[in-house]
C-alpha cells in the first residue's frame, strides 16, 4: 500500500460516506414529513420514533447502496482527473491497472460491509421498524389466510382452510399419510390451536386408518400432537424475506421447497440479490472509474449524467428481470445476475475502449 492508495481510498470512501449522510438527511425528513401526522394520531413516543429511525437508516443506506457507490466514484474520480491529478499519475509511471487496486479494496470493503449489514444487521431492524409501522401508522400484518395446503414432509400433507394468526388457530384440518402414492391415515378436526413448539392441540378429532383388511375410525378430545408446521409456514408477511438473516433465508427456503410451496420468489431473489450485490459493487466501481478518469470539456457534469442514466439503467434492469422471475417465467438465479452479466460486459468495454492509457 503506497500514499497513492492511501489518498484514493480516502477518497472513494469519504465521498461515498458523505453522499450517504446527505441522502438519507433528505430521506428521513421527507418520510417524518408523511407520517407525522399518524404519529401524532396514534402517540407515538418520542424515544420509540427515533429508534425507529435508527433502525431506518442501515435499511435505506443499503437500499441504493449501489447507487452510492457509482455516484461517489464517478464525483471523486472526475474531480481527480479535472484537476489533472490522474494525469500526473499516469505520467509519472503509474499504469491504469496500478491504478485501479484502491478502487478495487475500497469496492471490496463496501461490498462485504453492505453484505454484512444486509445479512446480519438490517434484519433485526427491520424487525423493530416493522412492529413500530404496525403500531403506530399502518397495521399491514396478515390477520387471516385461507386455503392452506403444504407438504409437511415426504408422504405428508396438510390442509387448513382458515387461519386466524393472532389467535393461532386453525378451522377445518386435516393431515393425510400416503404410502406409495395412496391414502393410509387421514386426521380430520374442525379446529387446531399452535401452542408451539411444533405441538398443535385439537378440542375433538377424527382419525381414519386405511389398511389392507379395512378401515378404522377412531375419535377423540383434546389431542396433542407433534407436526412440523409453524404459524411461520402457513403465514407470509409481505417483505418478510427482508426480516430474516442470509442463514435464515437460506433454511426458510430449502424448507418451504421440501413442503411443495411454490410462492417463495421474493425470498429466492433476496437471497441471491444479497450476493450479487458484493459483484455489483466491483462492477460499478470498474464503470465508474473507465467512465470518469479523463478529463473531458464540460468537466464533472458530464460524467456525472452518464453515470446516473446507467446507474438508473441498472436499478431499473434488475426491477424488471426480477418482475419476470416472480411471475415465473425467468429463473431466479438468471433473473438476478443476468443485470450483473450485462453491465460486466459494459464495464469491460469502458475499460478497454474508454479508460486512459
């Protein structure tokens, strides 16, 4: 690590920092702008408000992360090469791939810091953020799902037509054992209540039993029994995914996919979208750099408006790959990292056709 690194990296980071902090200024005072007034309505305390802003924060810095990171390497890198220091560079020896390693540790580190905040941060916040936004402005919590069918395991599936989630309870049950693609066991109660833990309780219950000599009905009261289904499976908050951590999401899915769900897009994209962000950081610095580091007539300006029609480009690419993959009719993976594999292929020709030599 020479001075130069040093100075570059001061750079980057400090104006990705700064642009941060002035983004989200403007941020917080437009949106306590649109909610005070439920606020007000609803006395909220002023200590939970600014916890809920405190838990706003990590959430909106690493919405437009991205962005951040093109917009400030572009500013800093044209104002570099205005004042002719890139060009000094150069001339003094430094070869523009010499050049690129600060940009490159700086993209690294906002992208495992992005990655870390996102995984294992951001989560927890915006668990409180949520609680706090359904109790103070808008309750968007679900209250009732009907039709619910899952597979609880191999061979097993379970139907409850209503689900009330505040009281946990359950209308019209049933859980049916297949054996070789036929029905061996059907359990039937009209109501089921989560005690949790696993363990549902059944004020009265029939039990069907189909073997090769007949069939058995057994009824009864005030069952308890261990099936592996939790109100978390039955229910799906809208931007749920967004309150759990990587490993979370990570099991939730491989979970949901063993039981047959087949509405579990959003949370697939998330998962992917957390690690396409660490190649986002490096592809967008590389643009960013290529694009800004001559010096051209009209200055900053230019670069400036470049930068943001492909930053905006970018967004507004995966918005629409992601629309595909939700509907089904993109593979999530693809759909994820197929804006990634455009803009790589756009970075590799500013940097070949467009970066100074």
């Amino acid at each position: 690590m020479k001075k130069i690194d040093w100075y570059i990296i001061k750079k980057f980071l400090g104006t990705y920092f700064f642009t941060i902090v002035l983004i989200l200024s403007i941020a917080i005072v437009l949106d306590f702008q649109q909610k005070t007034d439920k606020f007000t309505a609803n006395e909220a305390p002023t200590w939970e408000i600014i916890k809920y802003y405190l838990n706003y924060i990590p959430y909106f810095a690493n919405l437009f992360s991205a962005l951040f990171v093109f917009v400030a390497c572009i500013f800093f890198t044209s104002k570099l090469a205005g004042n002719s220091e890139i060009i000094a560079m150069l001339a003094s020896g430094v070869s523009f791939n010499r050049l690129l390693r600060p940009y490159m540790i700086s993209a690294a580190f906002l992208g495992l810091l992005n990655f870390s905040l996102t995984s294992f941060v951001i989560p927890d916040a915006n668990i409180k953020r949520y609680e706090f936004l359904n109790t103070y402005w808008k309750d968007k919590k679900v209250k009732v799902t009907r039709n619910n069918q899952f597979m609880v395991e191999p061979d097993v599936v379970a139907y409850i037509y209503h689900y009330e989630t505040e009281r946990a309870i359950g209308t019209r049950f049933a859980l049916e054992r297949f054996e070789d693609k036929k029905l061996v066991s059907r359990l039937t109660a009209p109501r089921a209540e989560y005690k949790g833990d696993g363990i549902w309780h059944m004020n009265t219950y029939n039990l069907r039993t189909i073997t090769e000599k007949g069939e058995t009905l057994e009824s009864g009261t005030d069952l308890d029994t261990l099936i592996n289904i939790t109100p978390q499976d039955i229910v799906i908050e809208k931007n749920e995914f967004e309150t759990m951590t990587t490993p979370q999401l990570n099991e939730y899915i491989d979970r949901q996919k063993k039981r047959g769900v087949g509405n579990i897009q959003d949370f697939e994209i998330e998962f992917h979208k957390r690690f396409a962000a660490l190649a986002t950081s490096f592809i967008l610095t590389l643009i960013g750099v290529s694009l800004s580091s001559k010096k051209i007539r009209g200055g900053m300006g230019i670069n400036l408006g470049i930068g943001l029609v492909l930053a905006f480009a970018y967004i507004l690419f995966q918005t629409v790959s992601s629309s595909y993959a939700v509907s089904g009719e993109m593979p999530v993976f693809a759909a994820v990292w197929l804006p990634n594999l455009i803009f790589t292929v756009i970075a590799i020709y500013l940097y070949i056709y467009k970066a100074p030599r």
